[in-house]
C-alpha cells in the first residue's frame, strides 16, 4: 500500500474543509496556537515513517500523557491500580464532576481529570523524583532525551486549574488522594504539558502496538497482557464521551488531548499521530478525528 499517497490525499481533503472547531481557550497559553497548524505522522511496526504538513513542529500533548501515566503507574504496582480507579467508559465530558460524588471518589477510568490525578497520586507515591522519572520514562518510550515538559504551559495551566483543584479536593475528602494536593496538581500539570512532534508521538506509541515491546530494541516495557488492557482502555475511554463514535467510525484505540493532538495504534501494525489545534464540542481535534476516519476507510486497517 502506498501510505504517503494516502495521508497525503488526507491531508489535502481535510484541508479543503471548513473546520469549525475552536482551539481551547481555557488554558492561555494554548490559546497562542497557530490554529492552521496540521500534520500527520504514521509510523509502521517494519520501521517505516510516512508524513505530511506540520508533523514535525511540537505541541502539548496535553491529556495523550494520561496514557504514559498510567503505563508506567502499572508497571509500578500492577493490579492494585484498579483498586483506586475503574475501567469503564464516563459517556461525559473529560473534566465532569458528576459521577464522582456517587462513585465516592473512585473515577470511572484513567483517562479523564479524576482518573488521571489518581494516577498521578499513585506515581507521587512510588518514584523519589517523580517529574524528572517520569519524563525520563516518555524519553525512553520515544527513544529521544531530547522530550521535555513546557514549564510556560504548566504554570499557565496551574493559574486557571479550579476545576482540576475541585476534582482532587473532592477525591481527597474521600480518601483516594494520599499526597497533598499541590504536590500532585504540580505534577499532573507537567505531564500535561509535555511536547511532541506528531512523529515523536506515534513512535512512542508503538510499544502499544507491539505488544508492549520497545519497537527499536525490543525491550519488555509491559507484560502483552497489560498491552492488550491500556489498548482497551484507550479504545473504550480515550475520547471520553465520543469514544464510542471514535470506534464506530474509525476502529482504533485512540487518545486525544486538548493542545489538537490525536493518536491512534493498530495492534502489531502501527501508530498514527494527527496534530490540528482546532478542537469540537467533545474536545477532540476536529480535523484528526477526520483525518484518522479517512486513514482507516482508505487503507481498511481498522481493529474491526
Ligand atoms: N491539562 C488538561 C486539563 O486538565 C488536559 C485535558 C485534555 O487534554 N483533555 O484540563
């Protein structure tokens, strides 16, 4: 198949749309986002890389880190994760209080806020340096030192971050935030901020695609069983309350962010990583969304 002819038609028909999407507006710095920015990055498993447009500028990664965190937090202490967090899809927003009160401070699943600073909790918990070994973890999982966090981005995040604060306050009353709460906000907004490439992202995600091997030395990151559980994670929760069109439409186990980034993996086959700041009601990357429906209609390369 000829993928660089693919993505390029992609990138040529999403661009010849009206994207009505709007770049978040909640965290400043954001905000400063060129919104035209778009690109496109597919990375194989047989070490082939395939690009168009932008997919070599950085953004933030922004909530795509939420997958990382959890990653490393089950290599950290497995199971005893799913003691303090669920597994099942929320059907609302990424930063929805709602259900948290009657779960008793127990989040639906990793991958929202709430489940997401319980994640962070955990990894405050277990590492001596927590910022600095969870960076170095990313680094390794995209074979480059060269990731960082945007320490602007953080502190920008921090000023505006009420309703992050109302999440681990809340989970905090309920026993399930065991580090204080500055602690683990400070680093929940660094996670957040980390930047990547469209290619640097989906090289790291590979190792999802791999059965939880490094792609370029075939080191053992995670057990294939706890491959196989992140990837239904992410299929079933990645996109929060579109996750299900998510599926429906494009067939892949995905993870968006709010800085346009988009990232999807085919099991043994490879990632695919969109970047197009232009977000919709569900605060998803309008264009990515698009771009990866059209990636897995044309090449048929879906899960399905
Ligand atoms: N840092 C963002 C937040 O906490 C991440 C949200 C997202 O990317 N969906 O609101």
């Amino acid at each position: 198949m000829d993928f660089q002819k693919i993505i390029n038609e992609i990138y040529t028909t999403c661009n010849s749309e009206t994207d009505k999407g709007k770049v978040a507006n909640y965290i400043p710095e954001l905000k400063k986002i060129d919104p035209t920015k778009f690109g496109i990055c597919l990375n194989t498993l047989n070490n082939n890389t395939y690009g168009v447009g932008n997919f070599n500028e950085k953004f933030s990664i922004q909530s795509i880190t939420k997958v990382f965190a959890l990653t490393l937090a089950l290599k950290l202490i497995g199971e005893k994760v799913w003691k303090r967090v669920g597994v099942e899809p929320s059907g609302d927003p990424f930063n929805s209080l709602v259900q948290l009160e009657f779960e008793k401070g127990i989040p639906r699943n990793p991958l929202i806020n709430s489940g997401a600073l319980v994640i962070c909790d955990i990894l405050v918990s277990n590492l001596k340096n927590p910022k600095e070994e969870f960076l170095g973890f990313v680094q390794k999982l995209s074979n480059n030192n060269a990731i960082n966090f945007n320490k602007t981005v953080a502190a920008s995040e921090k000023k505006c971050g009420f309703k992050n604060a109302a999440h681990i306050n809340l989970m905090k009353s309920f026993g399930n935030i065991k580090n204080s709460v500055e602690t683990v906000l400070d680093f929940y907004y660094h996670m957040c901020s980390i930047e990547m490439t469209c290619n640097e992202l989906s090289s790291s995600f590979l190792v999802y695609a791999n059965e939880g091997k490094l792609p370029y030395n075939n080191e053992e990151i995670i057990s294939k069983s706890i491959a196989k559980r992140i990837n239904a994670t992410t299929l079933l929760c990645g996109l929060y309350d579109e996750a299900g069109n998510f599926a429906f439409k494009v067939g892949l186990p995905g993870k968006s962010g709010v800085g346009g980034g988009l990232v999807a993996i085919h099991p043994n086959k490879y990632a695919i990583a969109v970047w197009s700041p232009k977000l919709n009601k569900k605060g998803n990357s309008n264009k990515g969304f698009k771009a990866l429906e059209l990636f897995t209609t044309k090449t048929e390369l879906s899960i399905f």
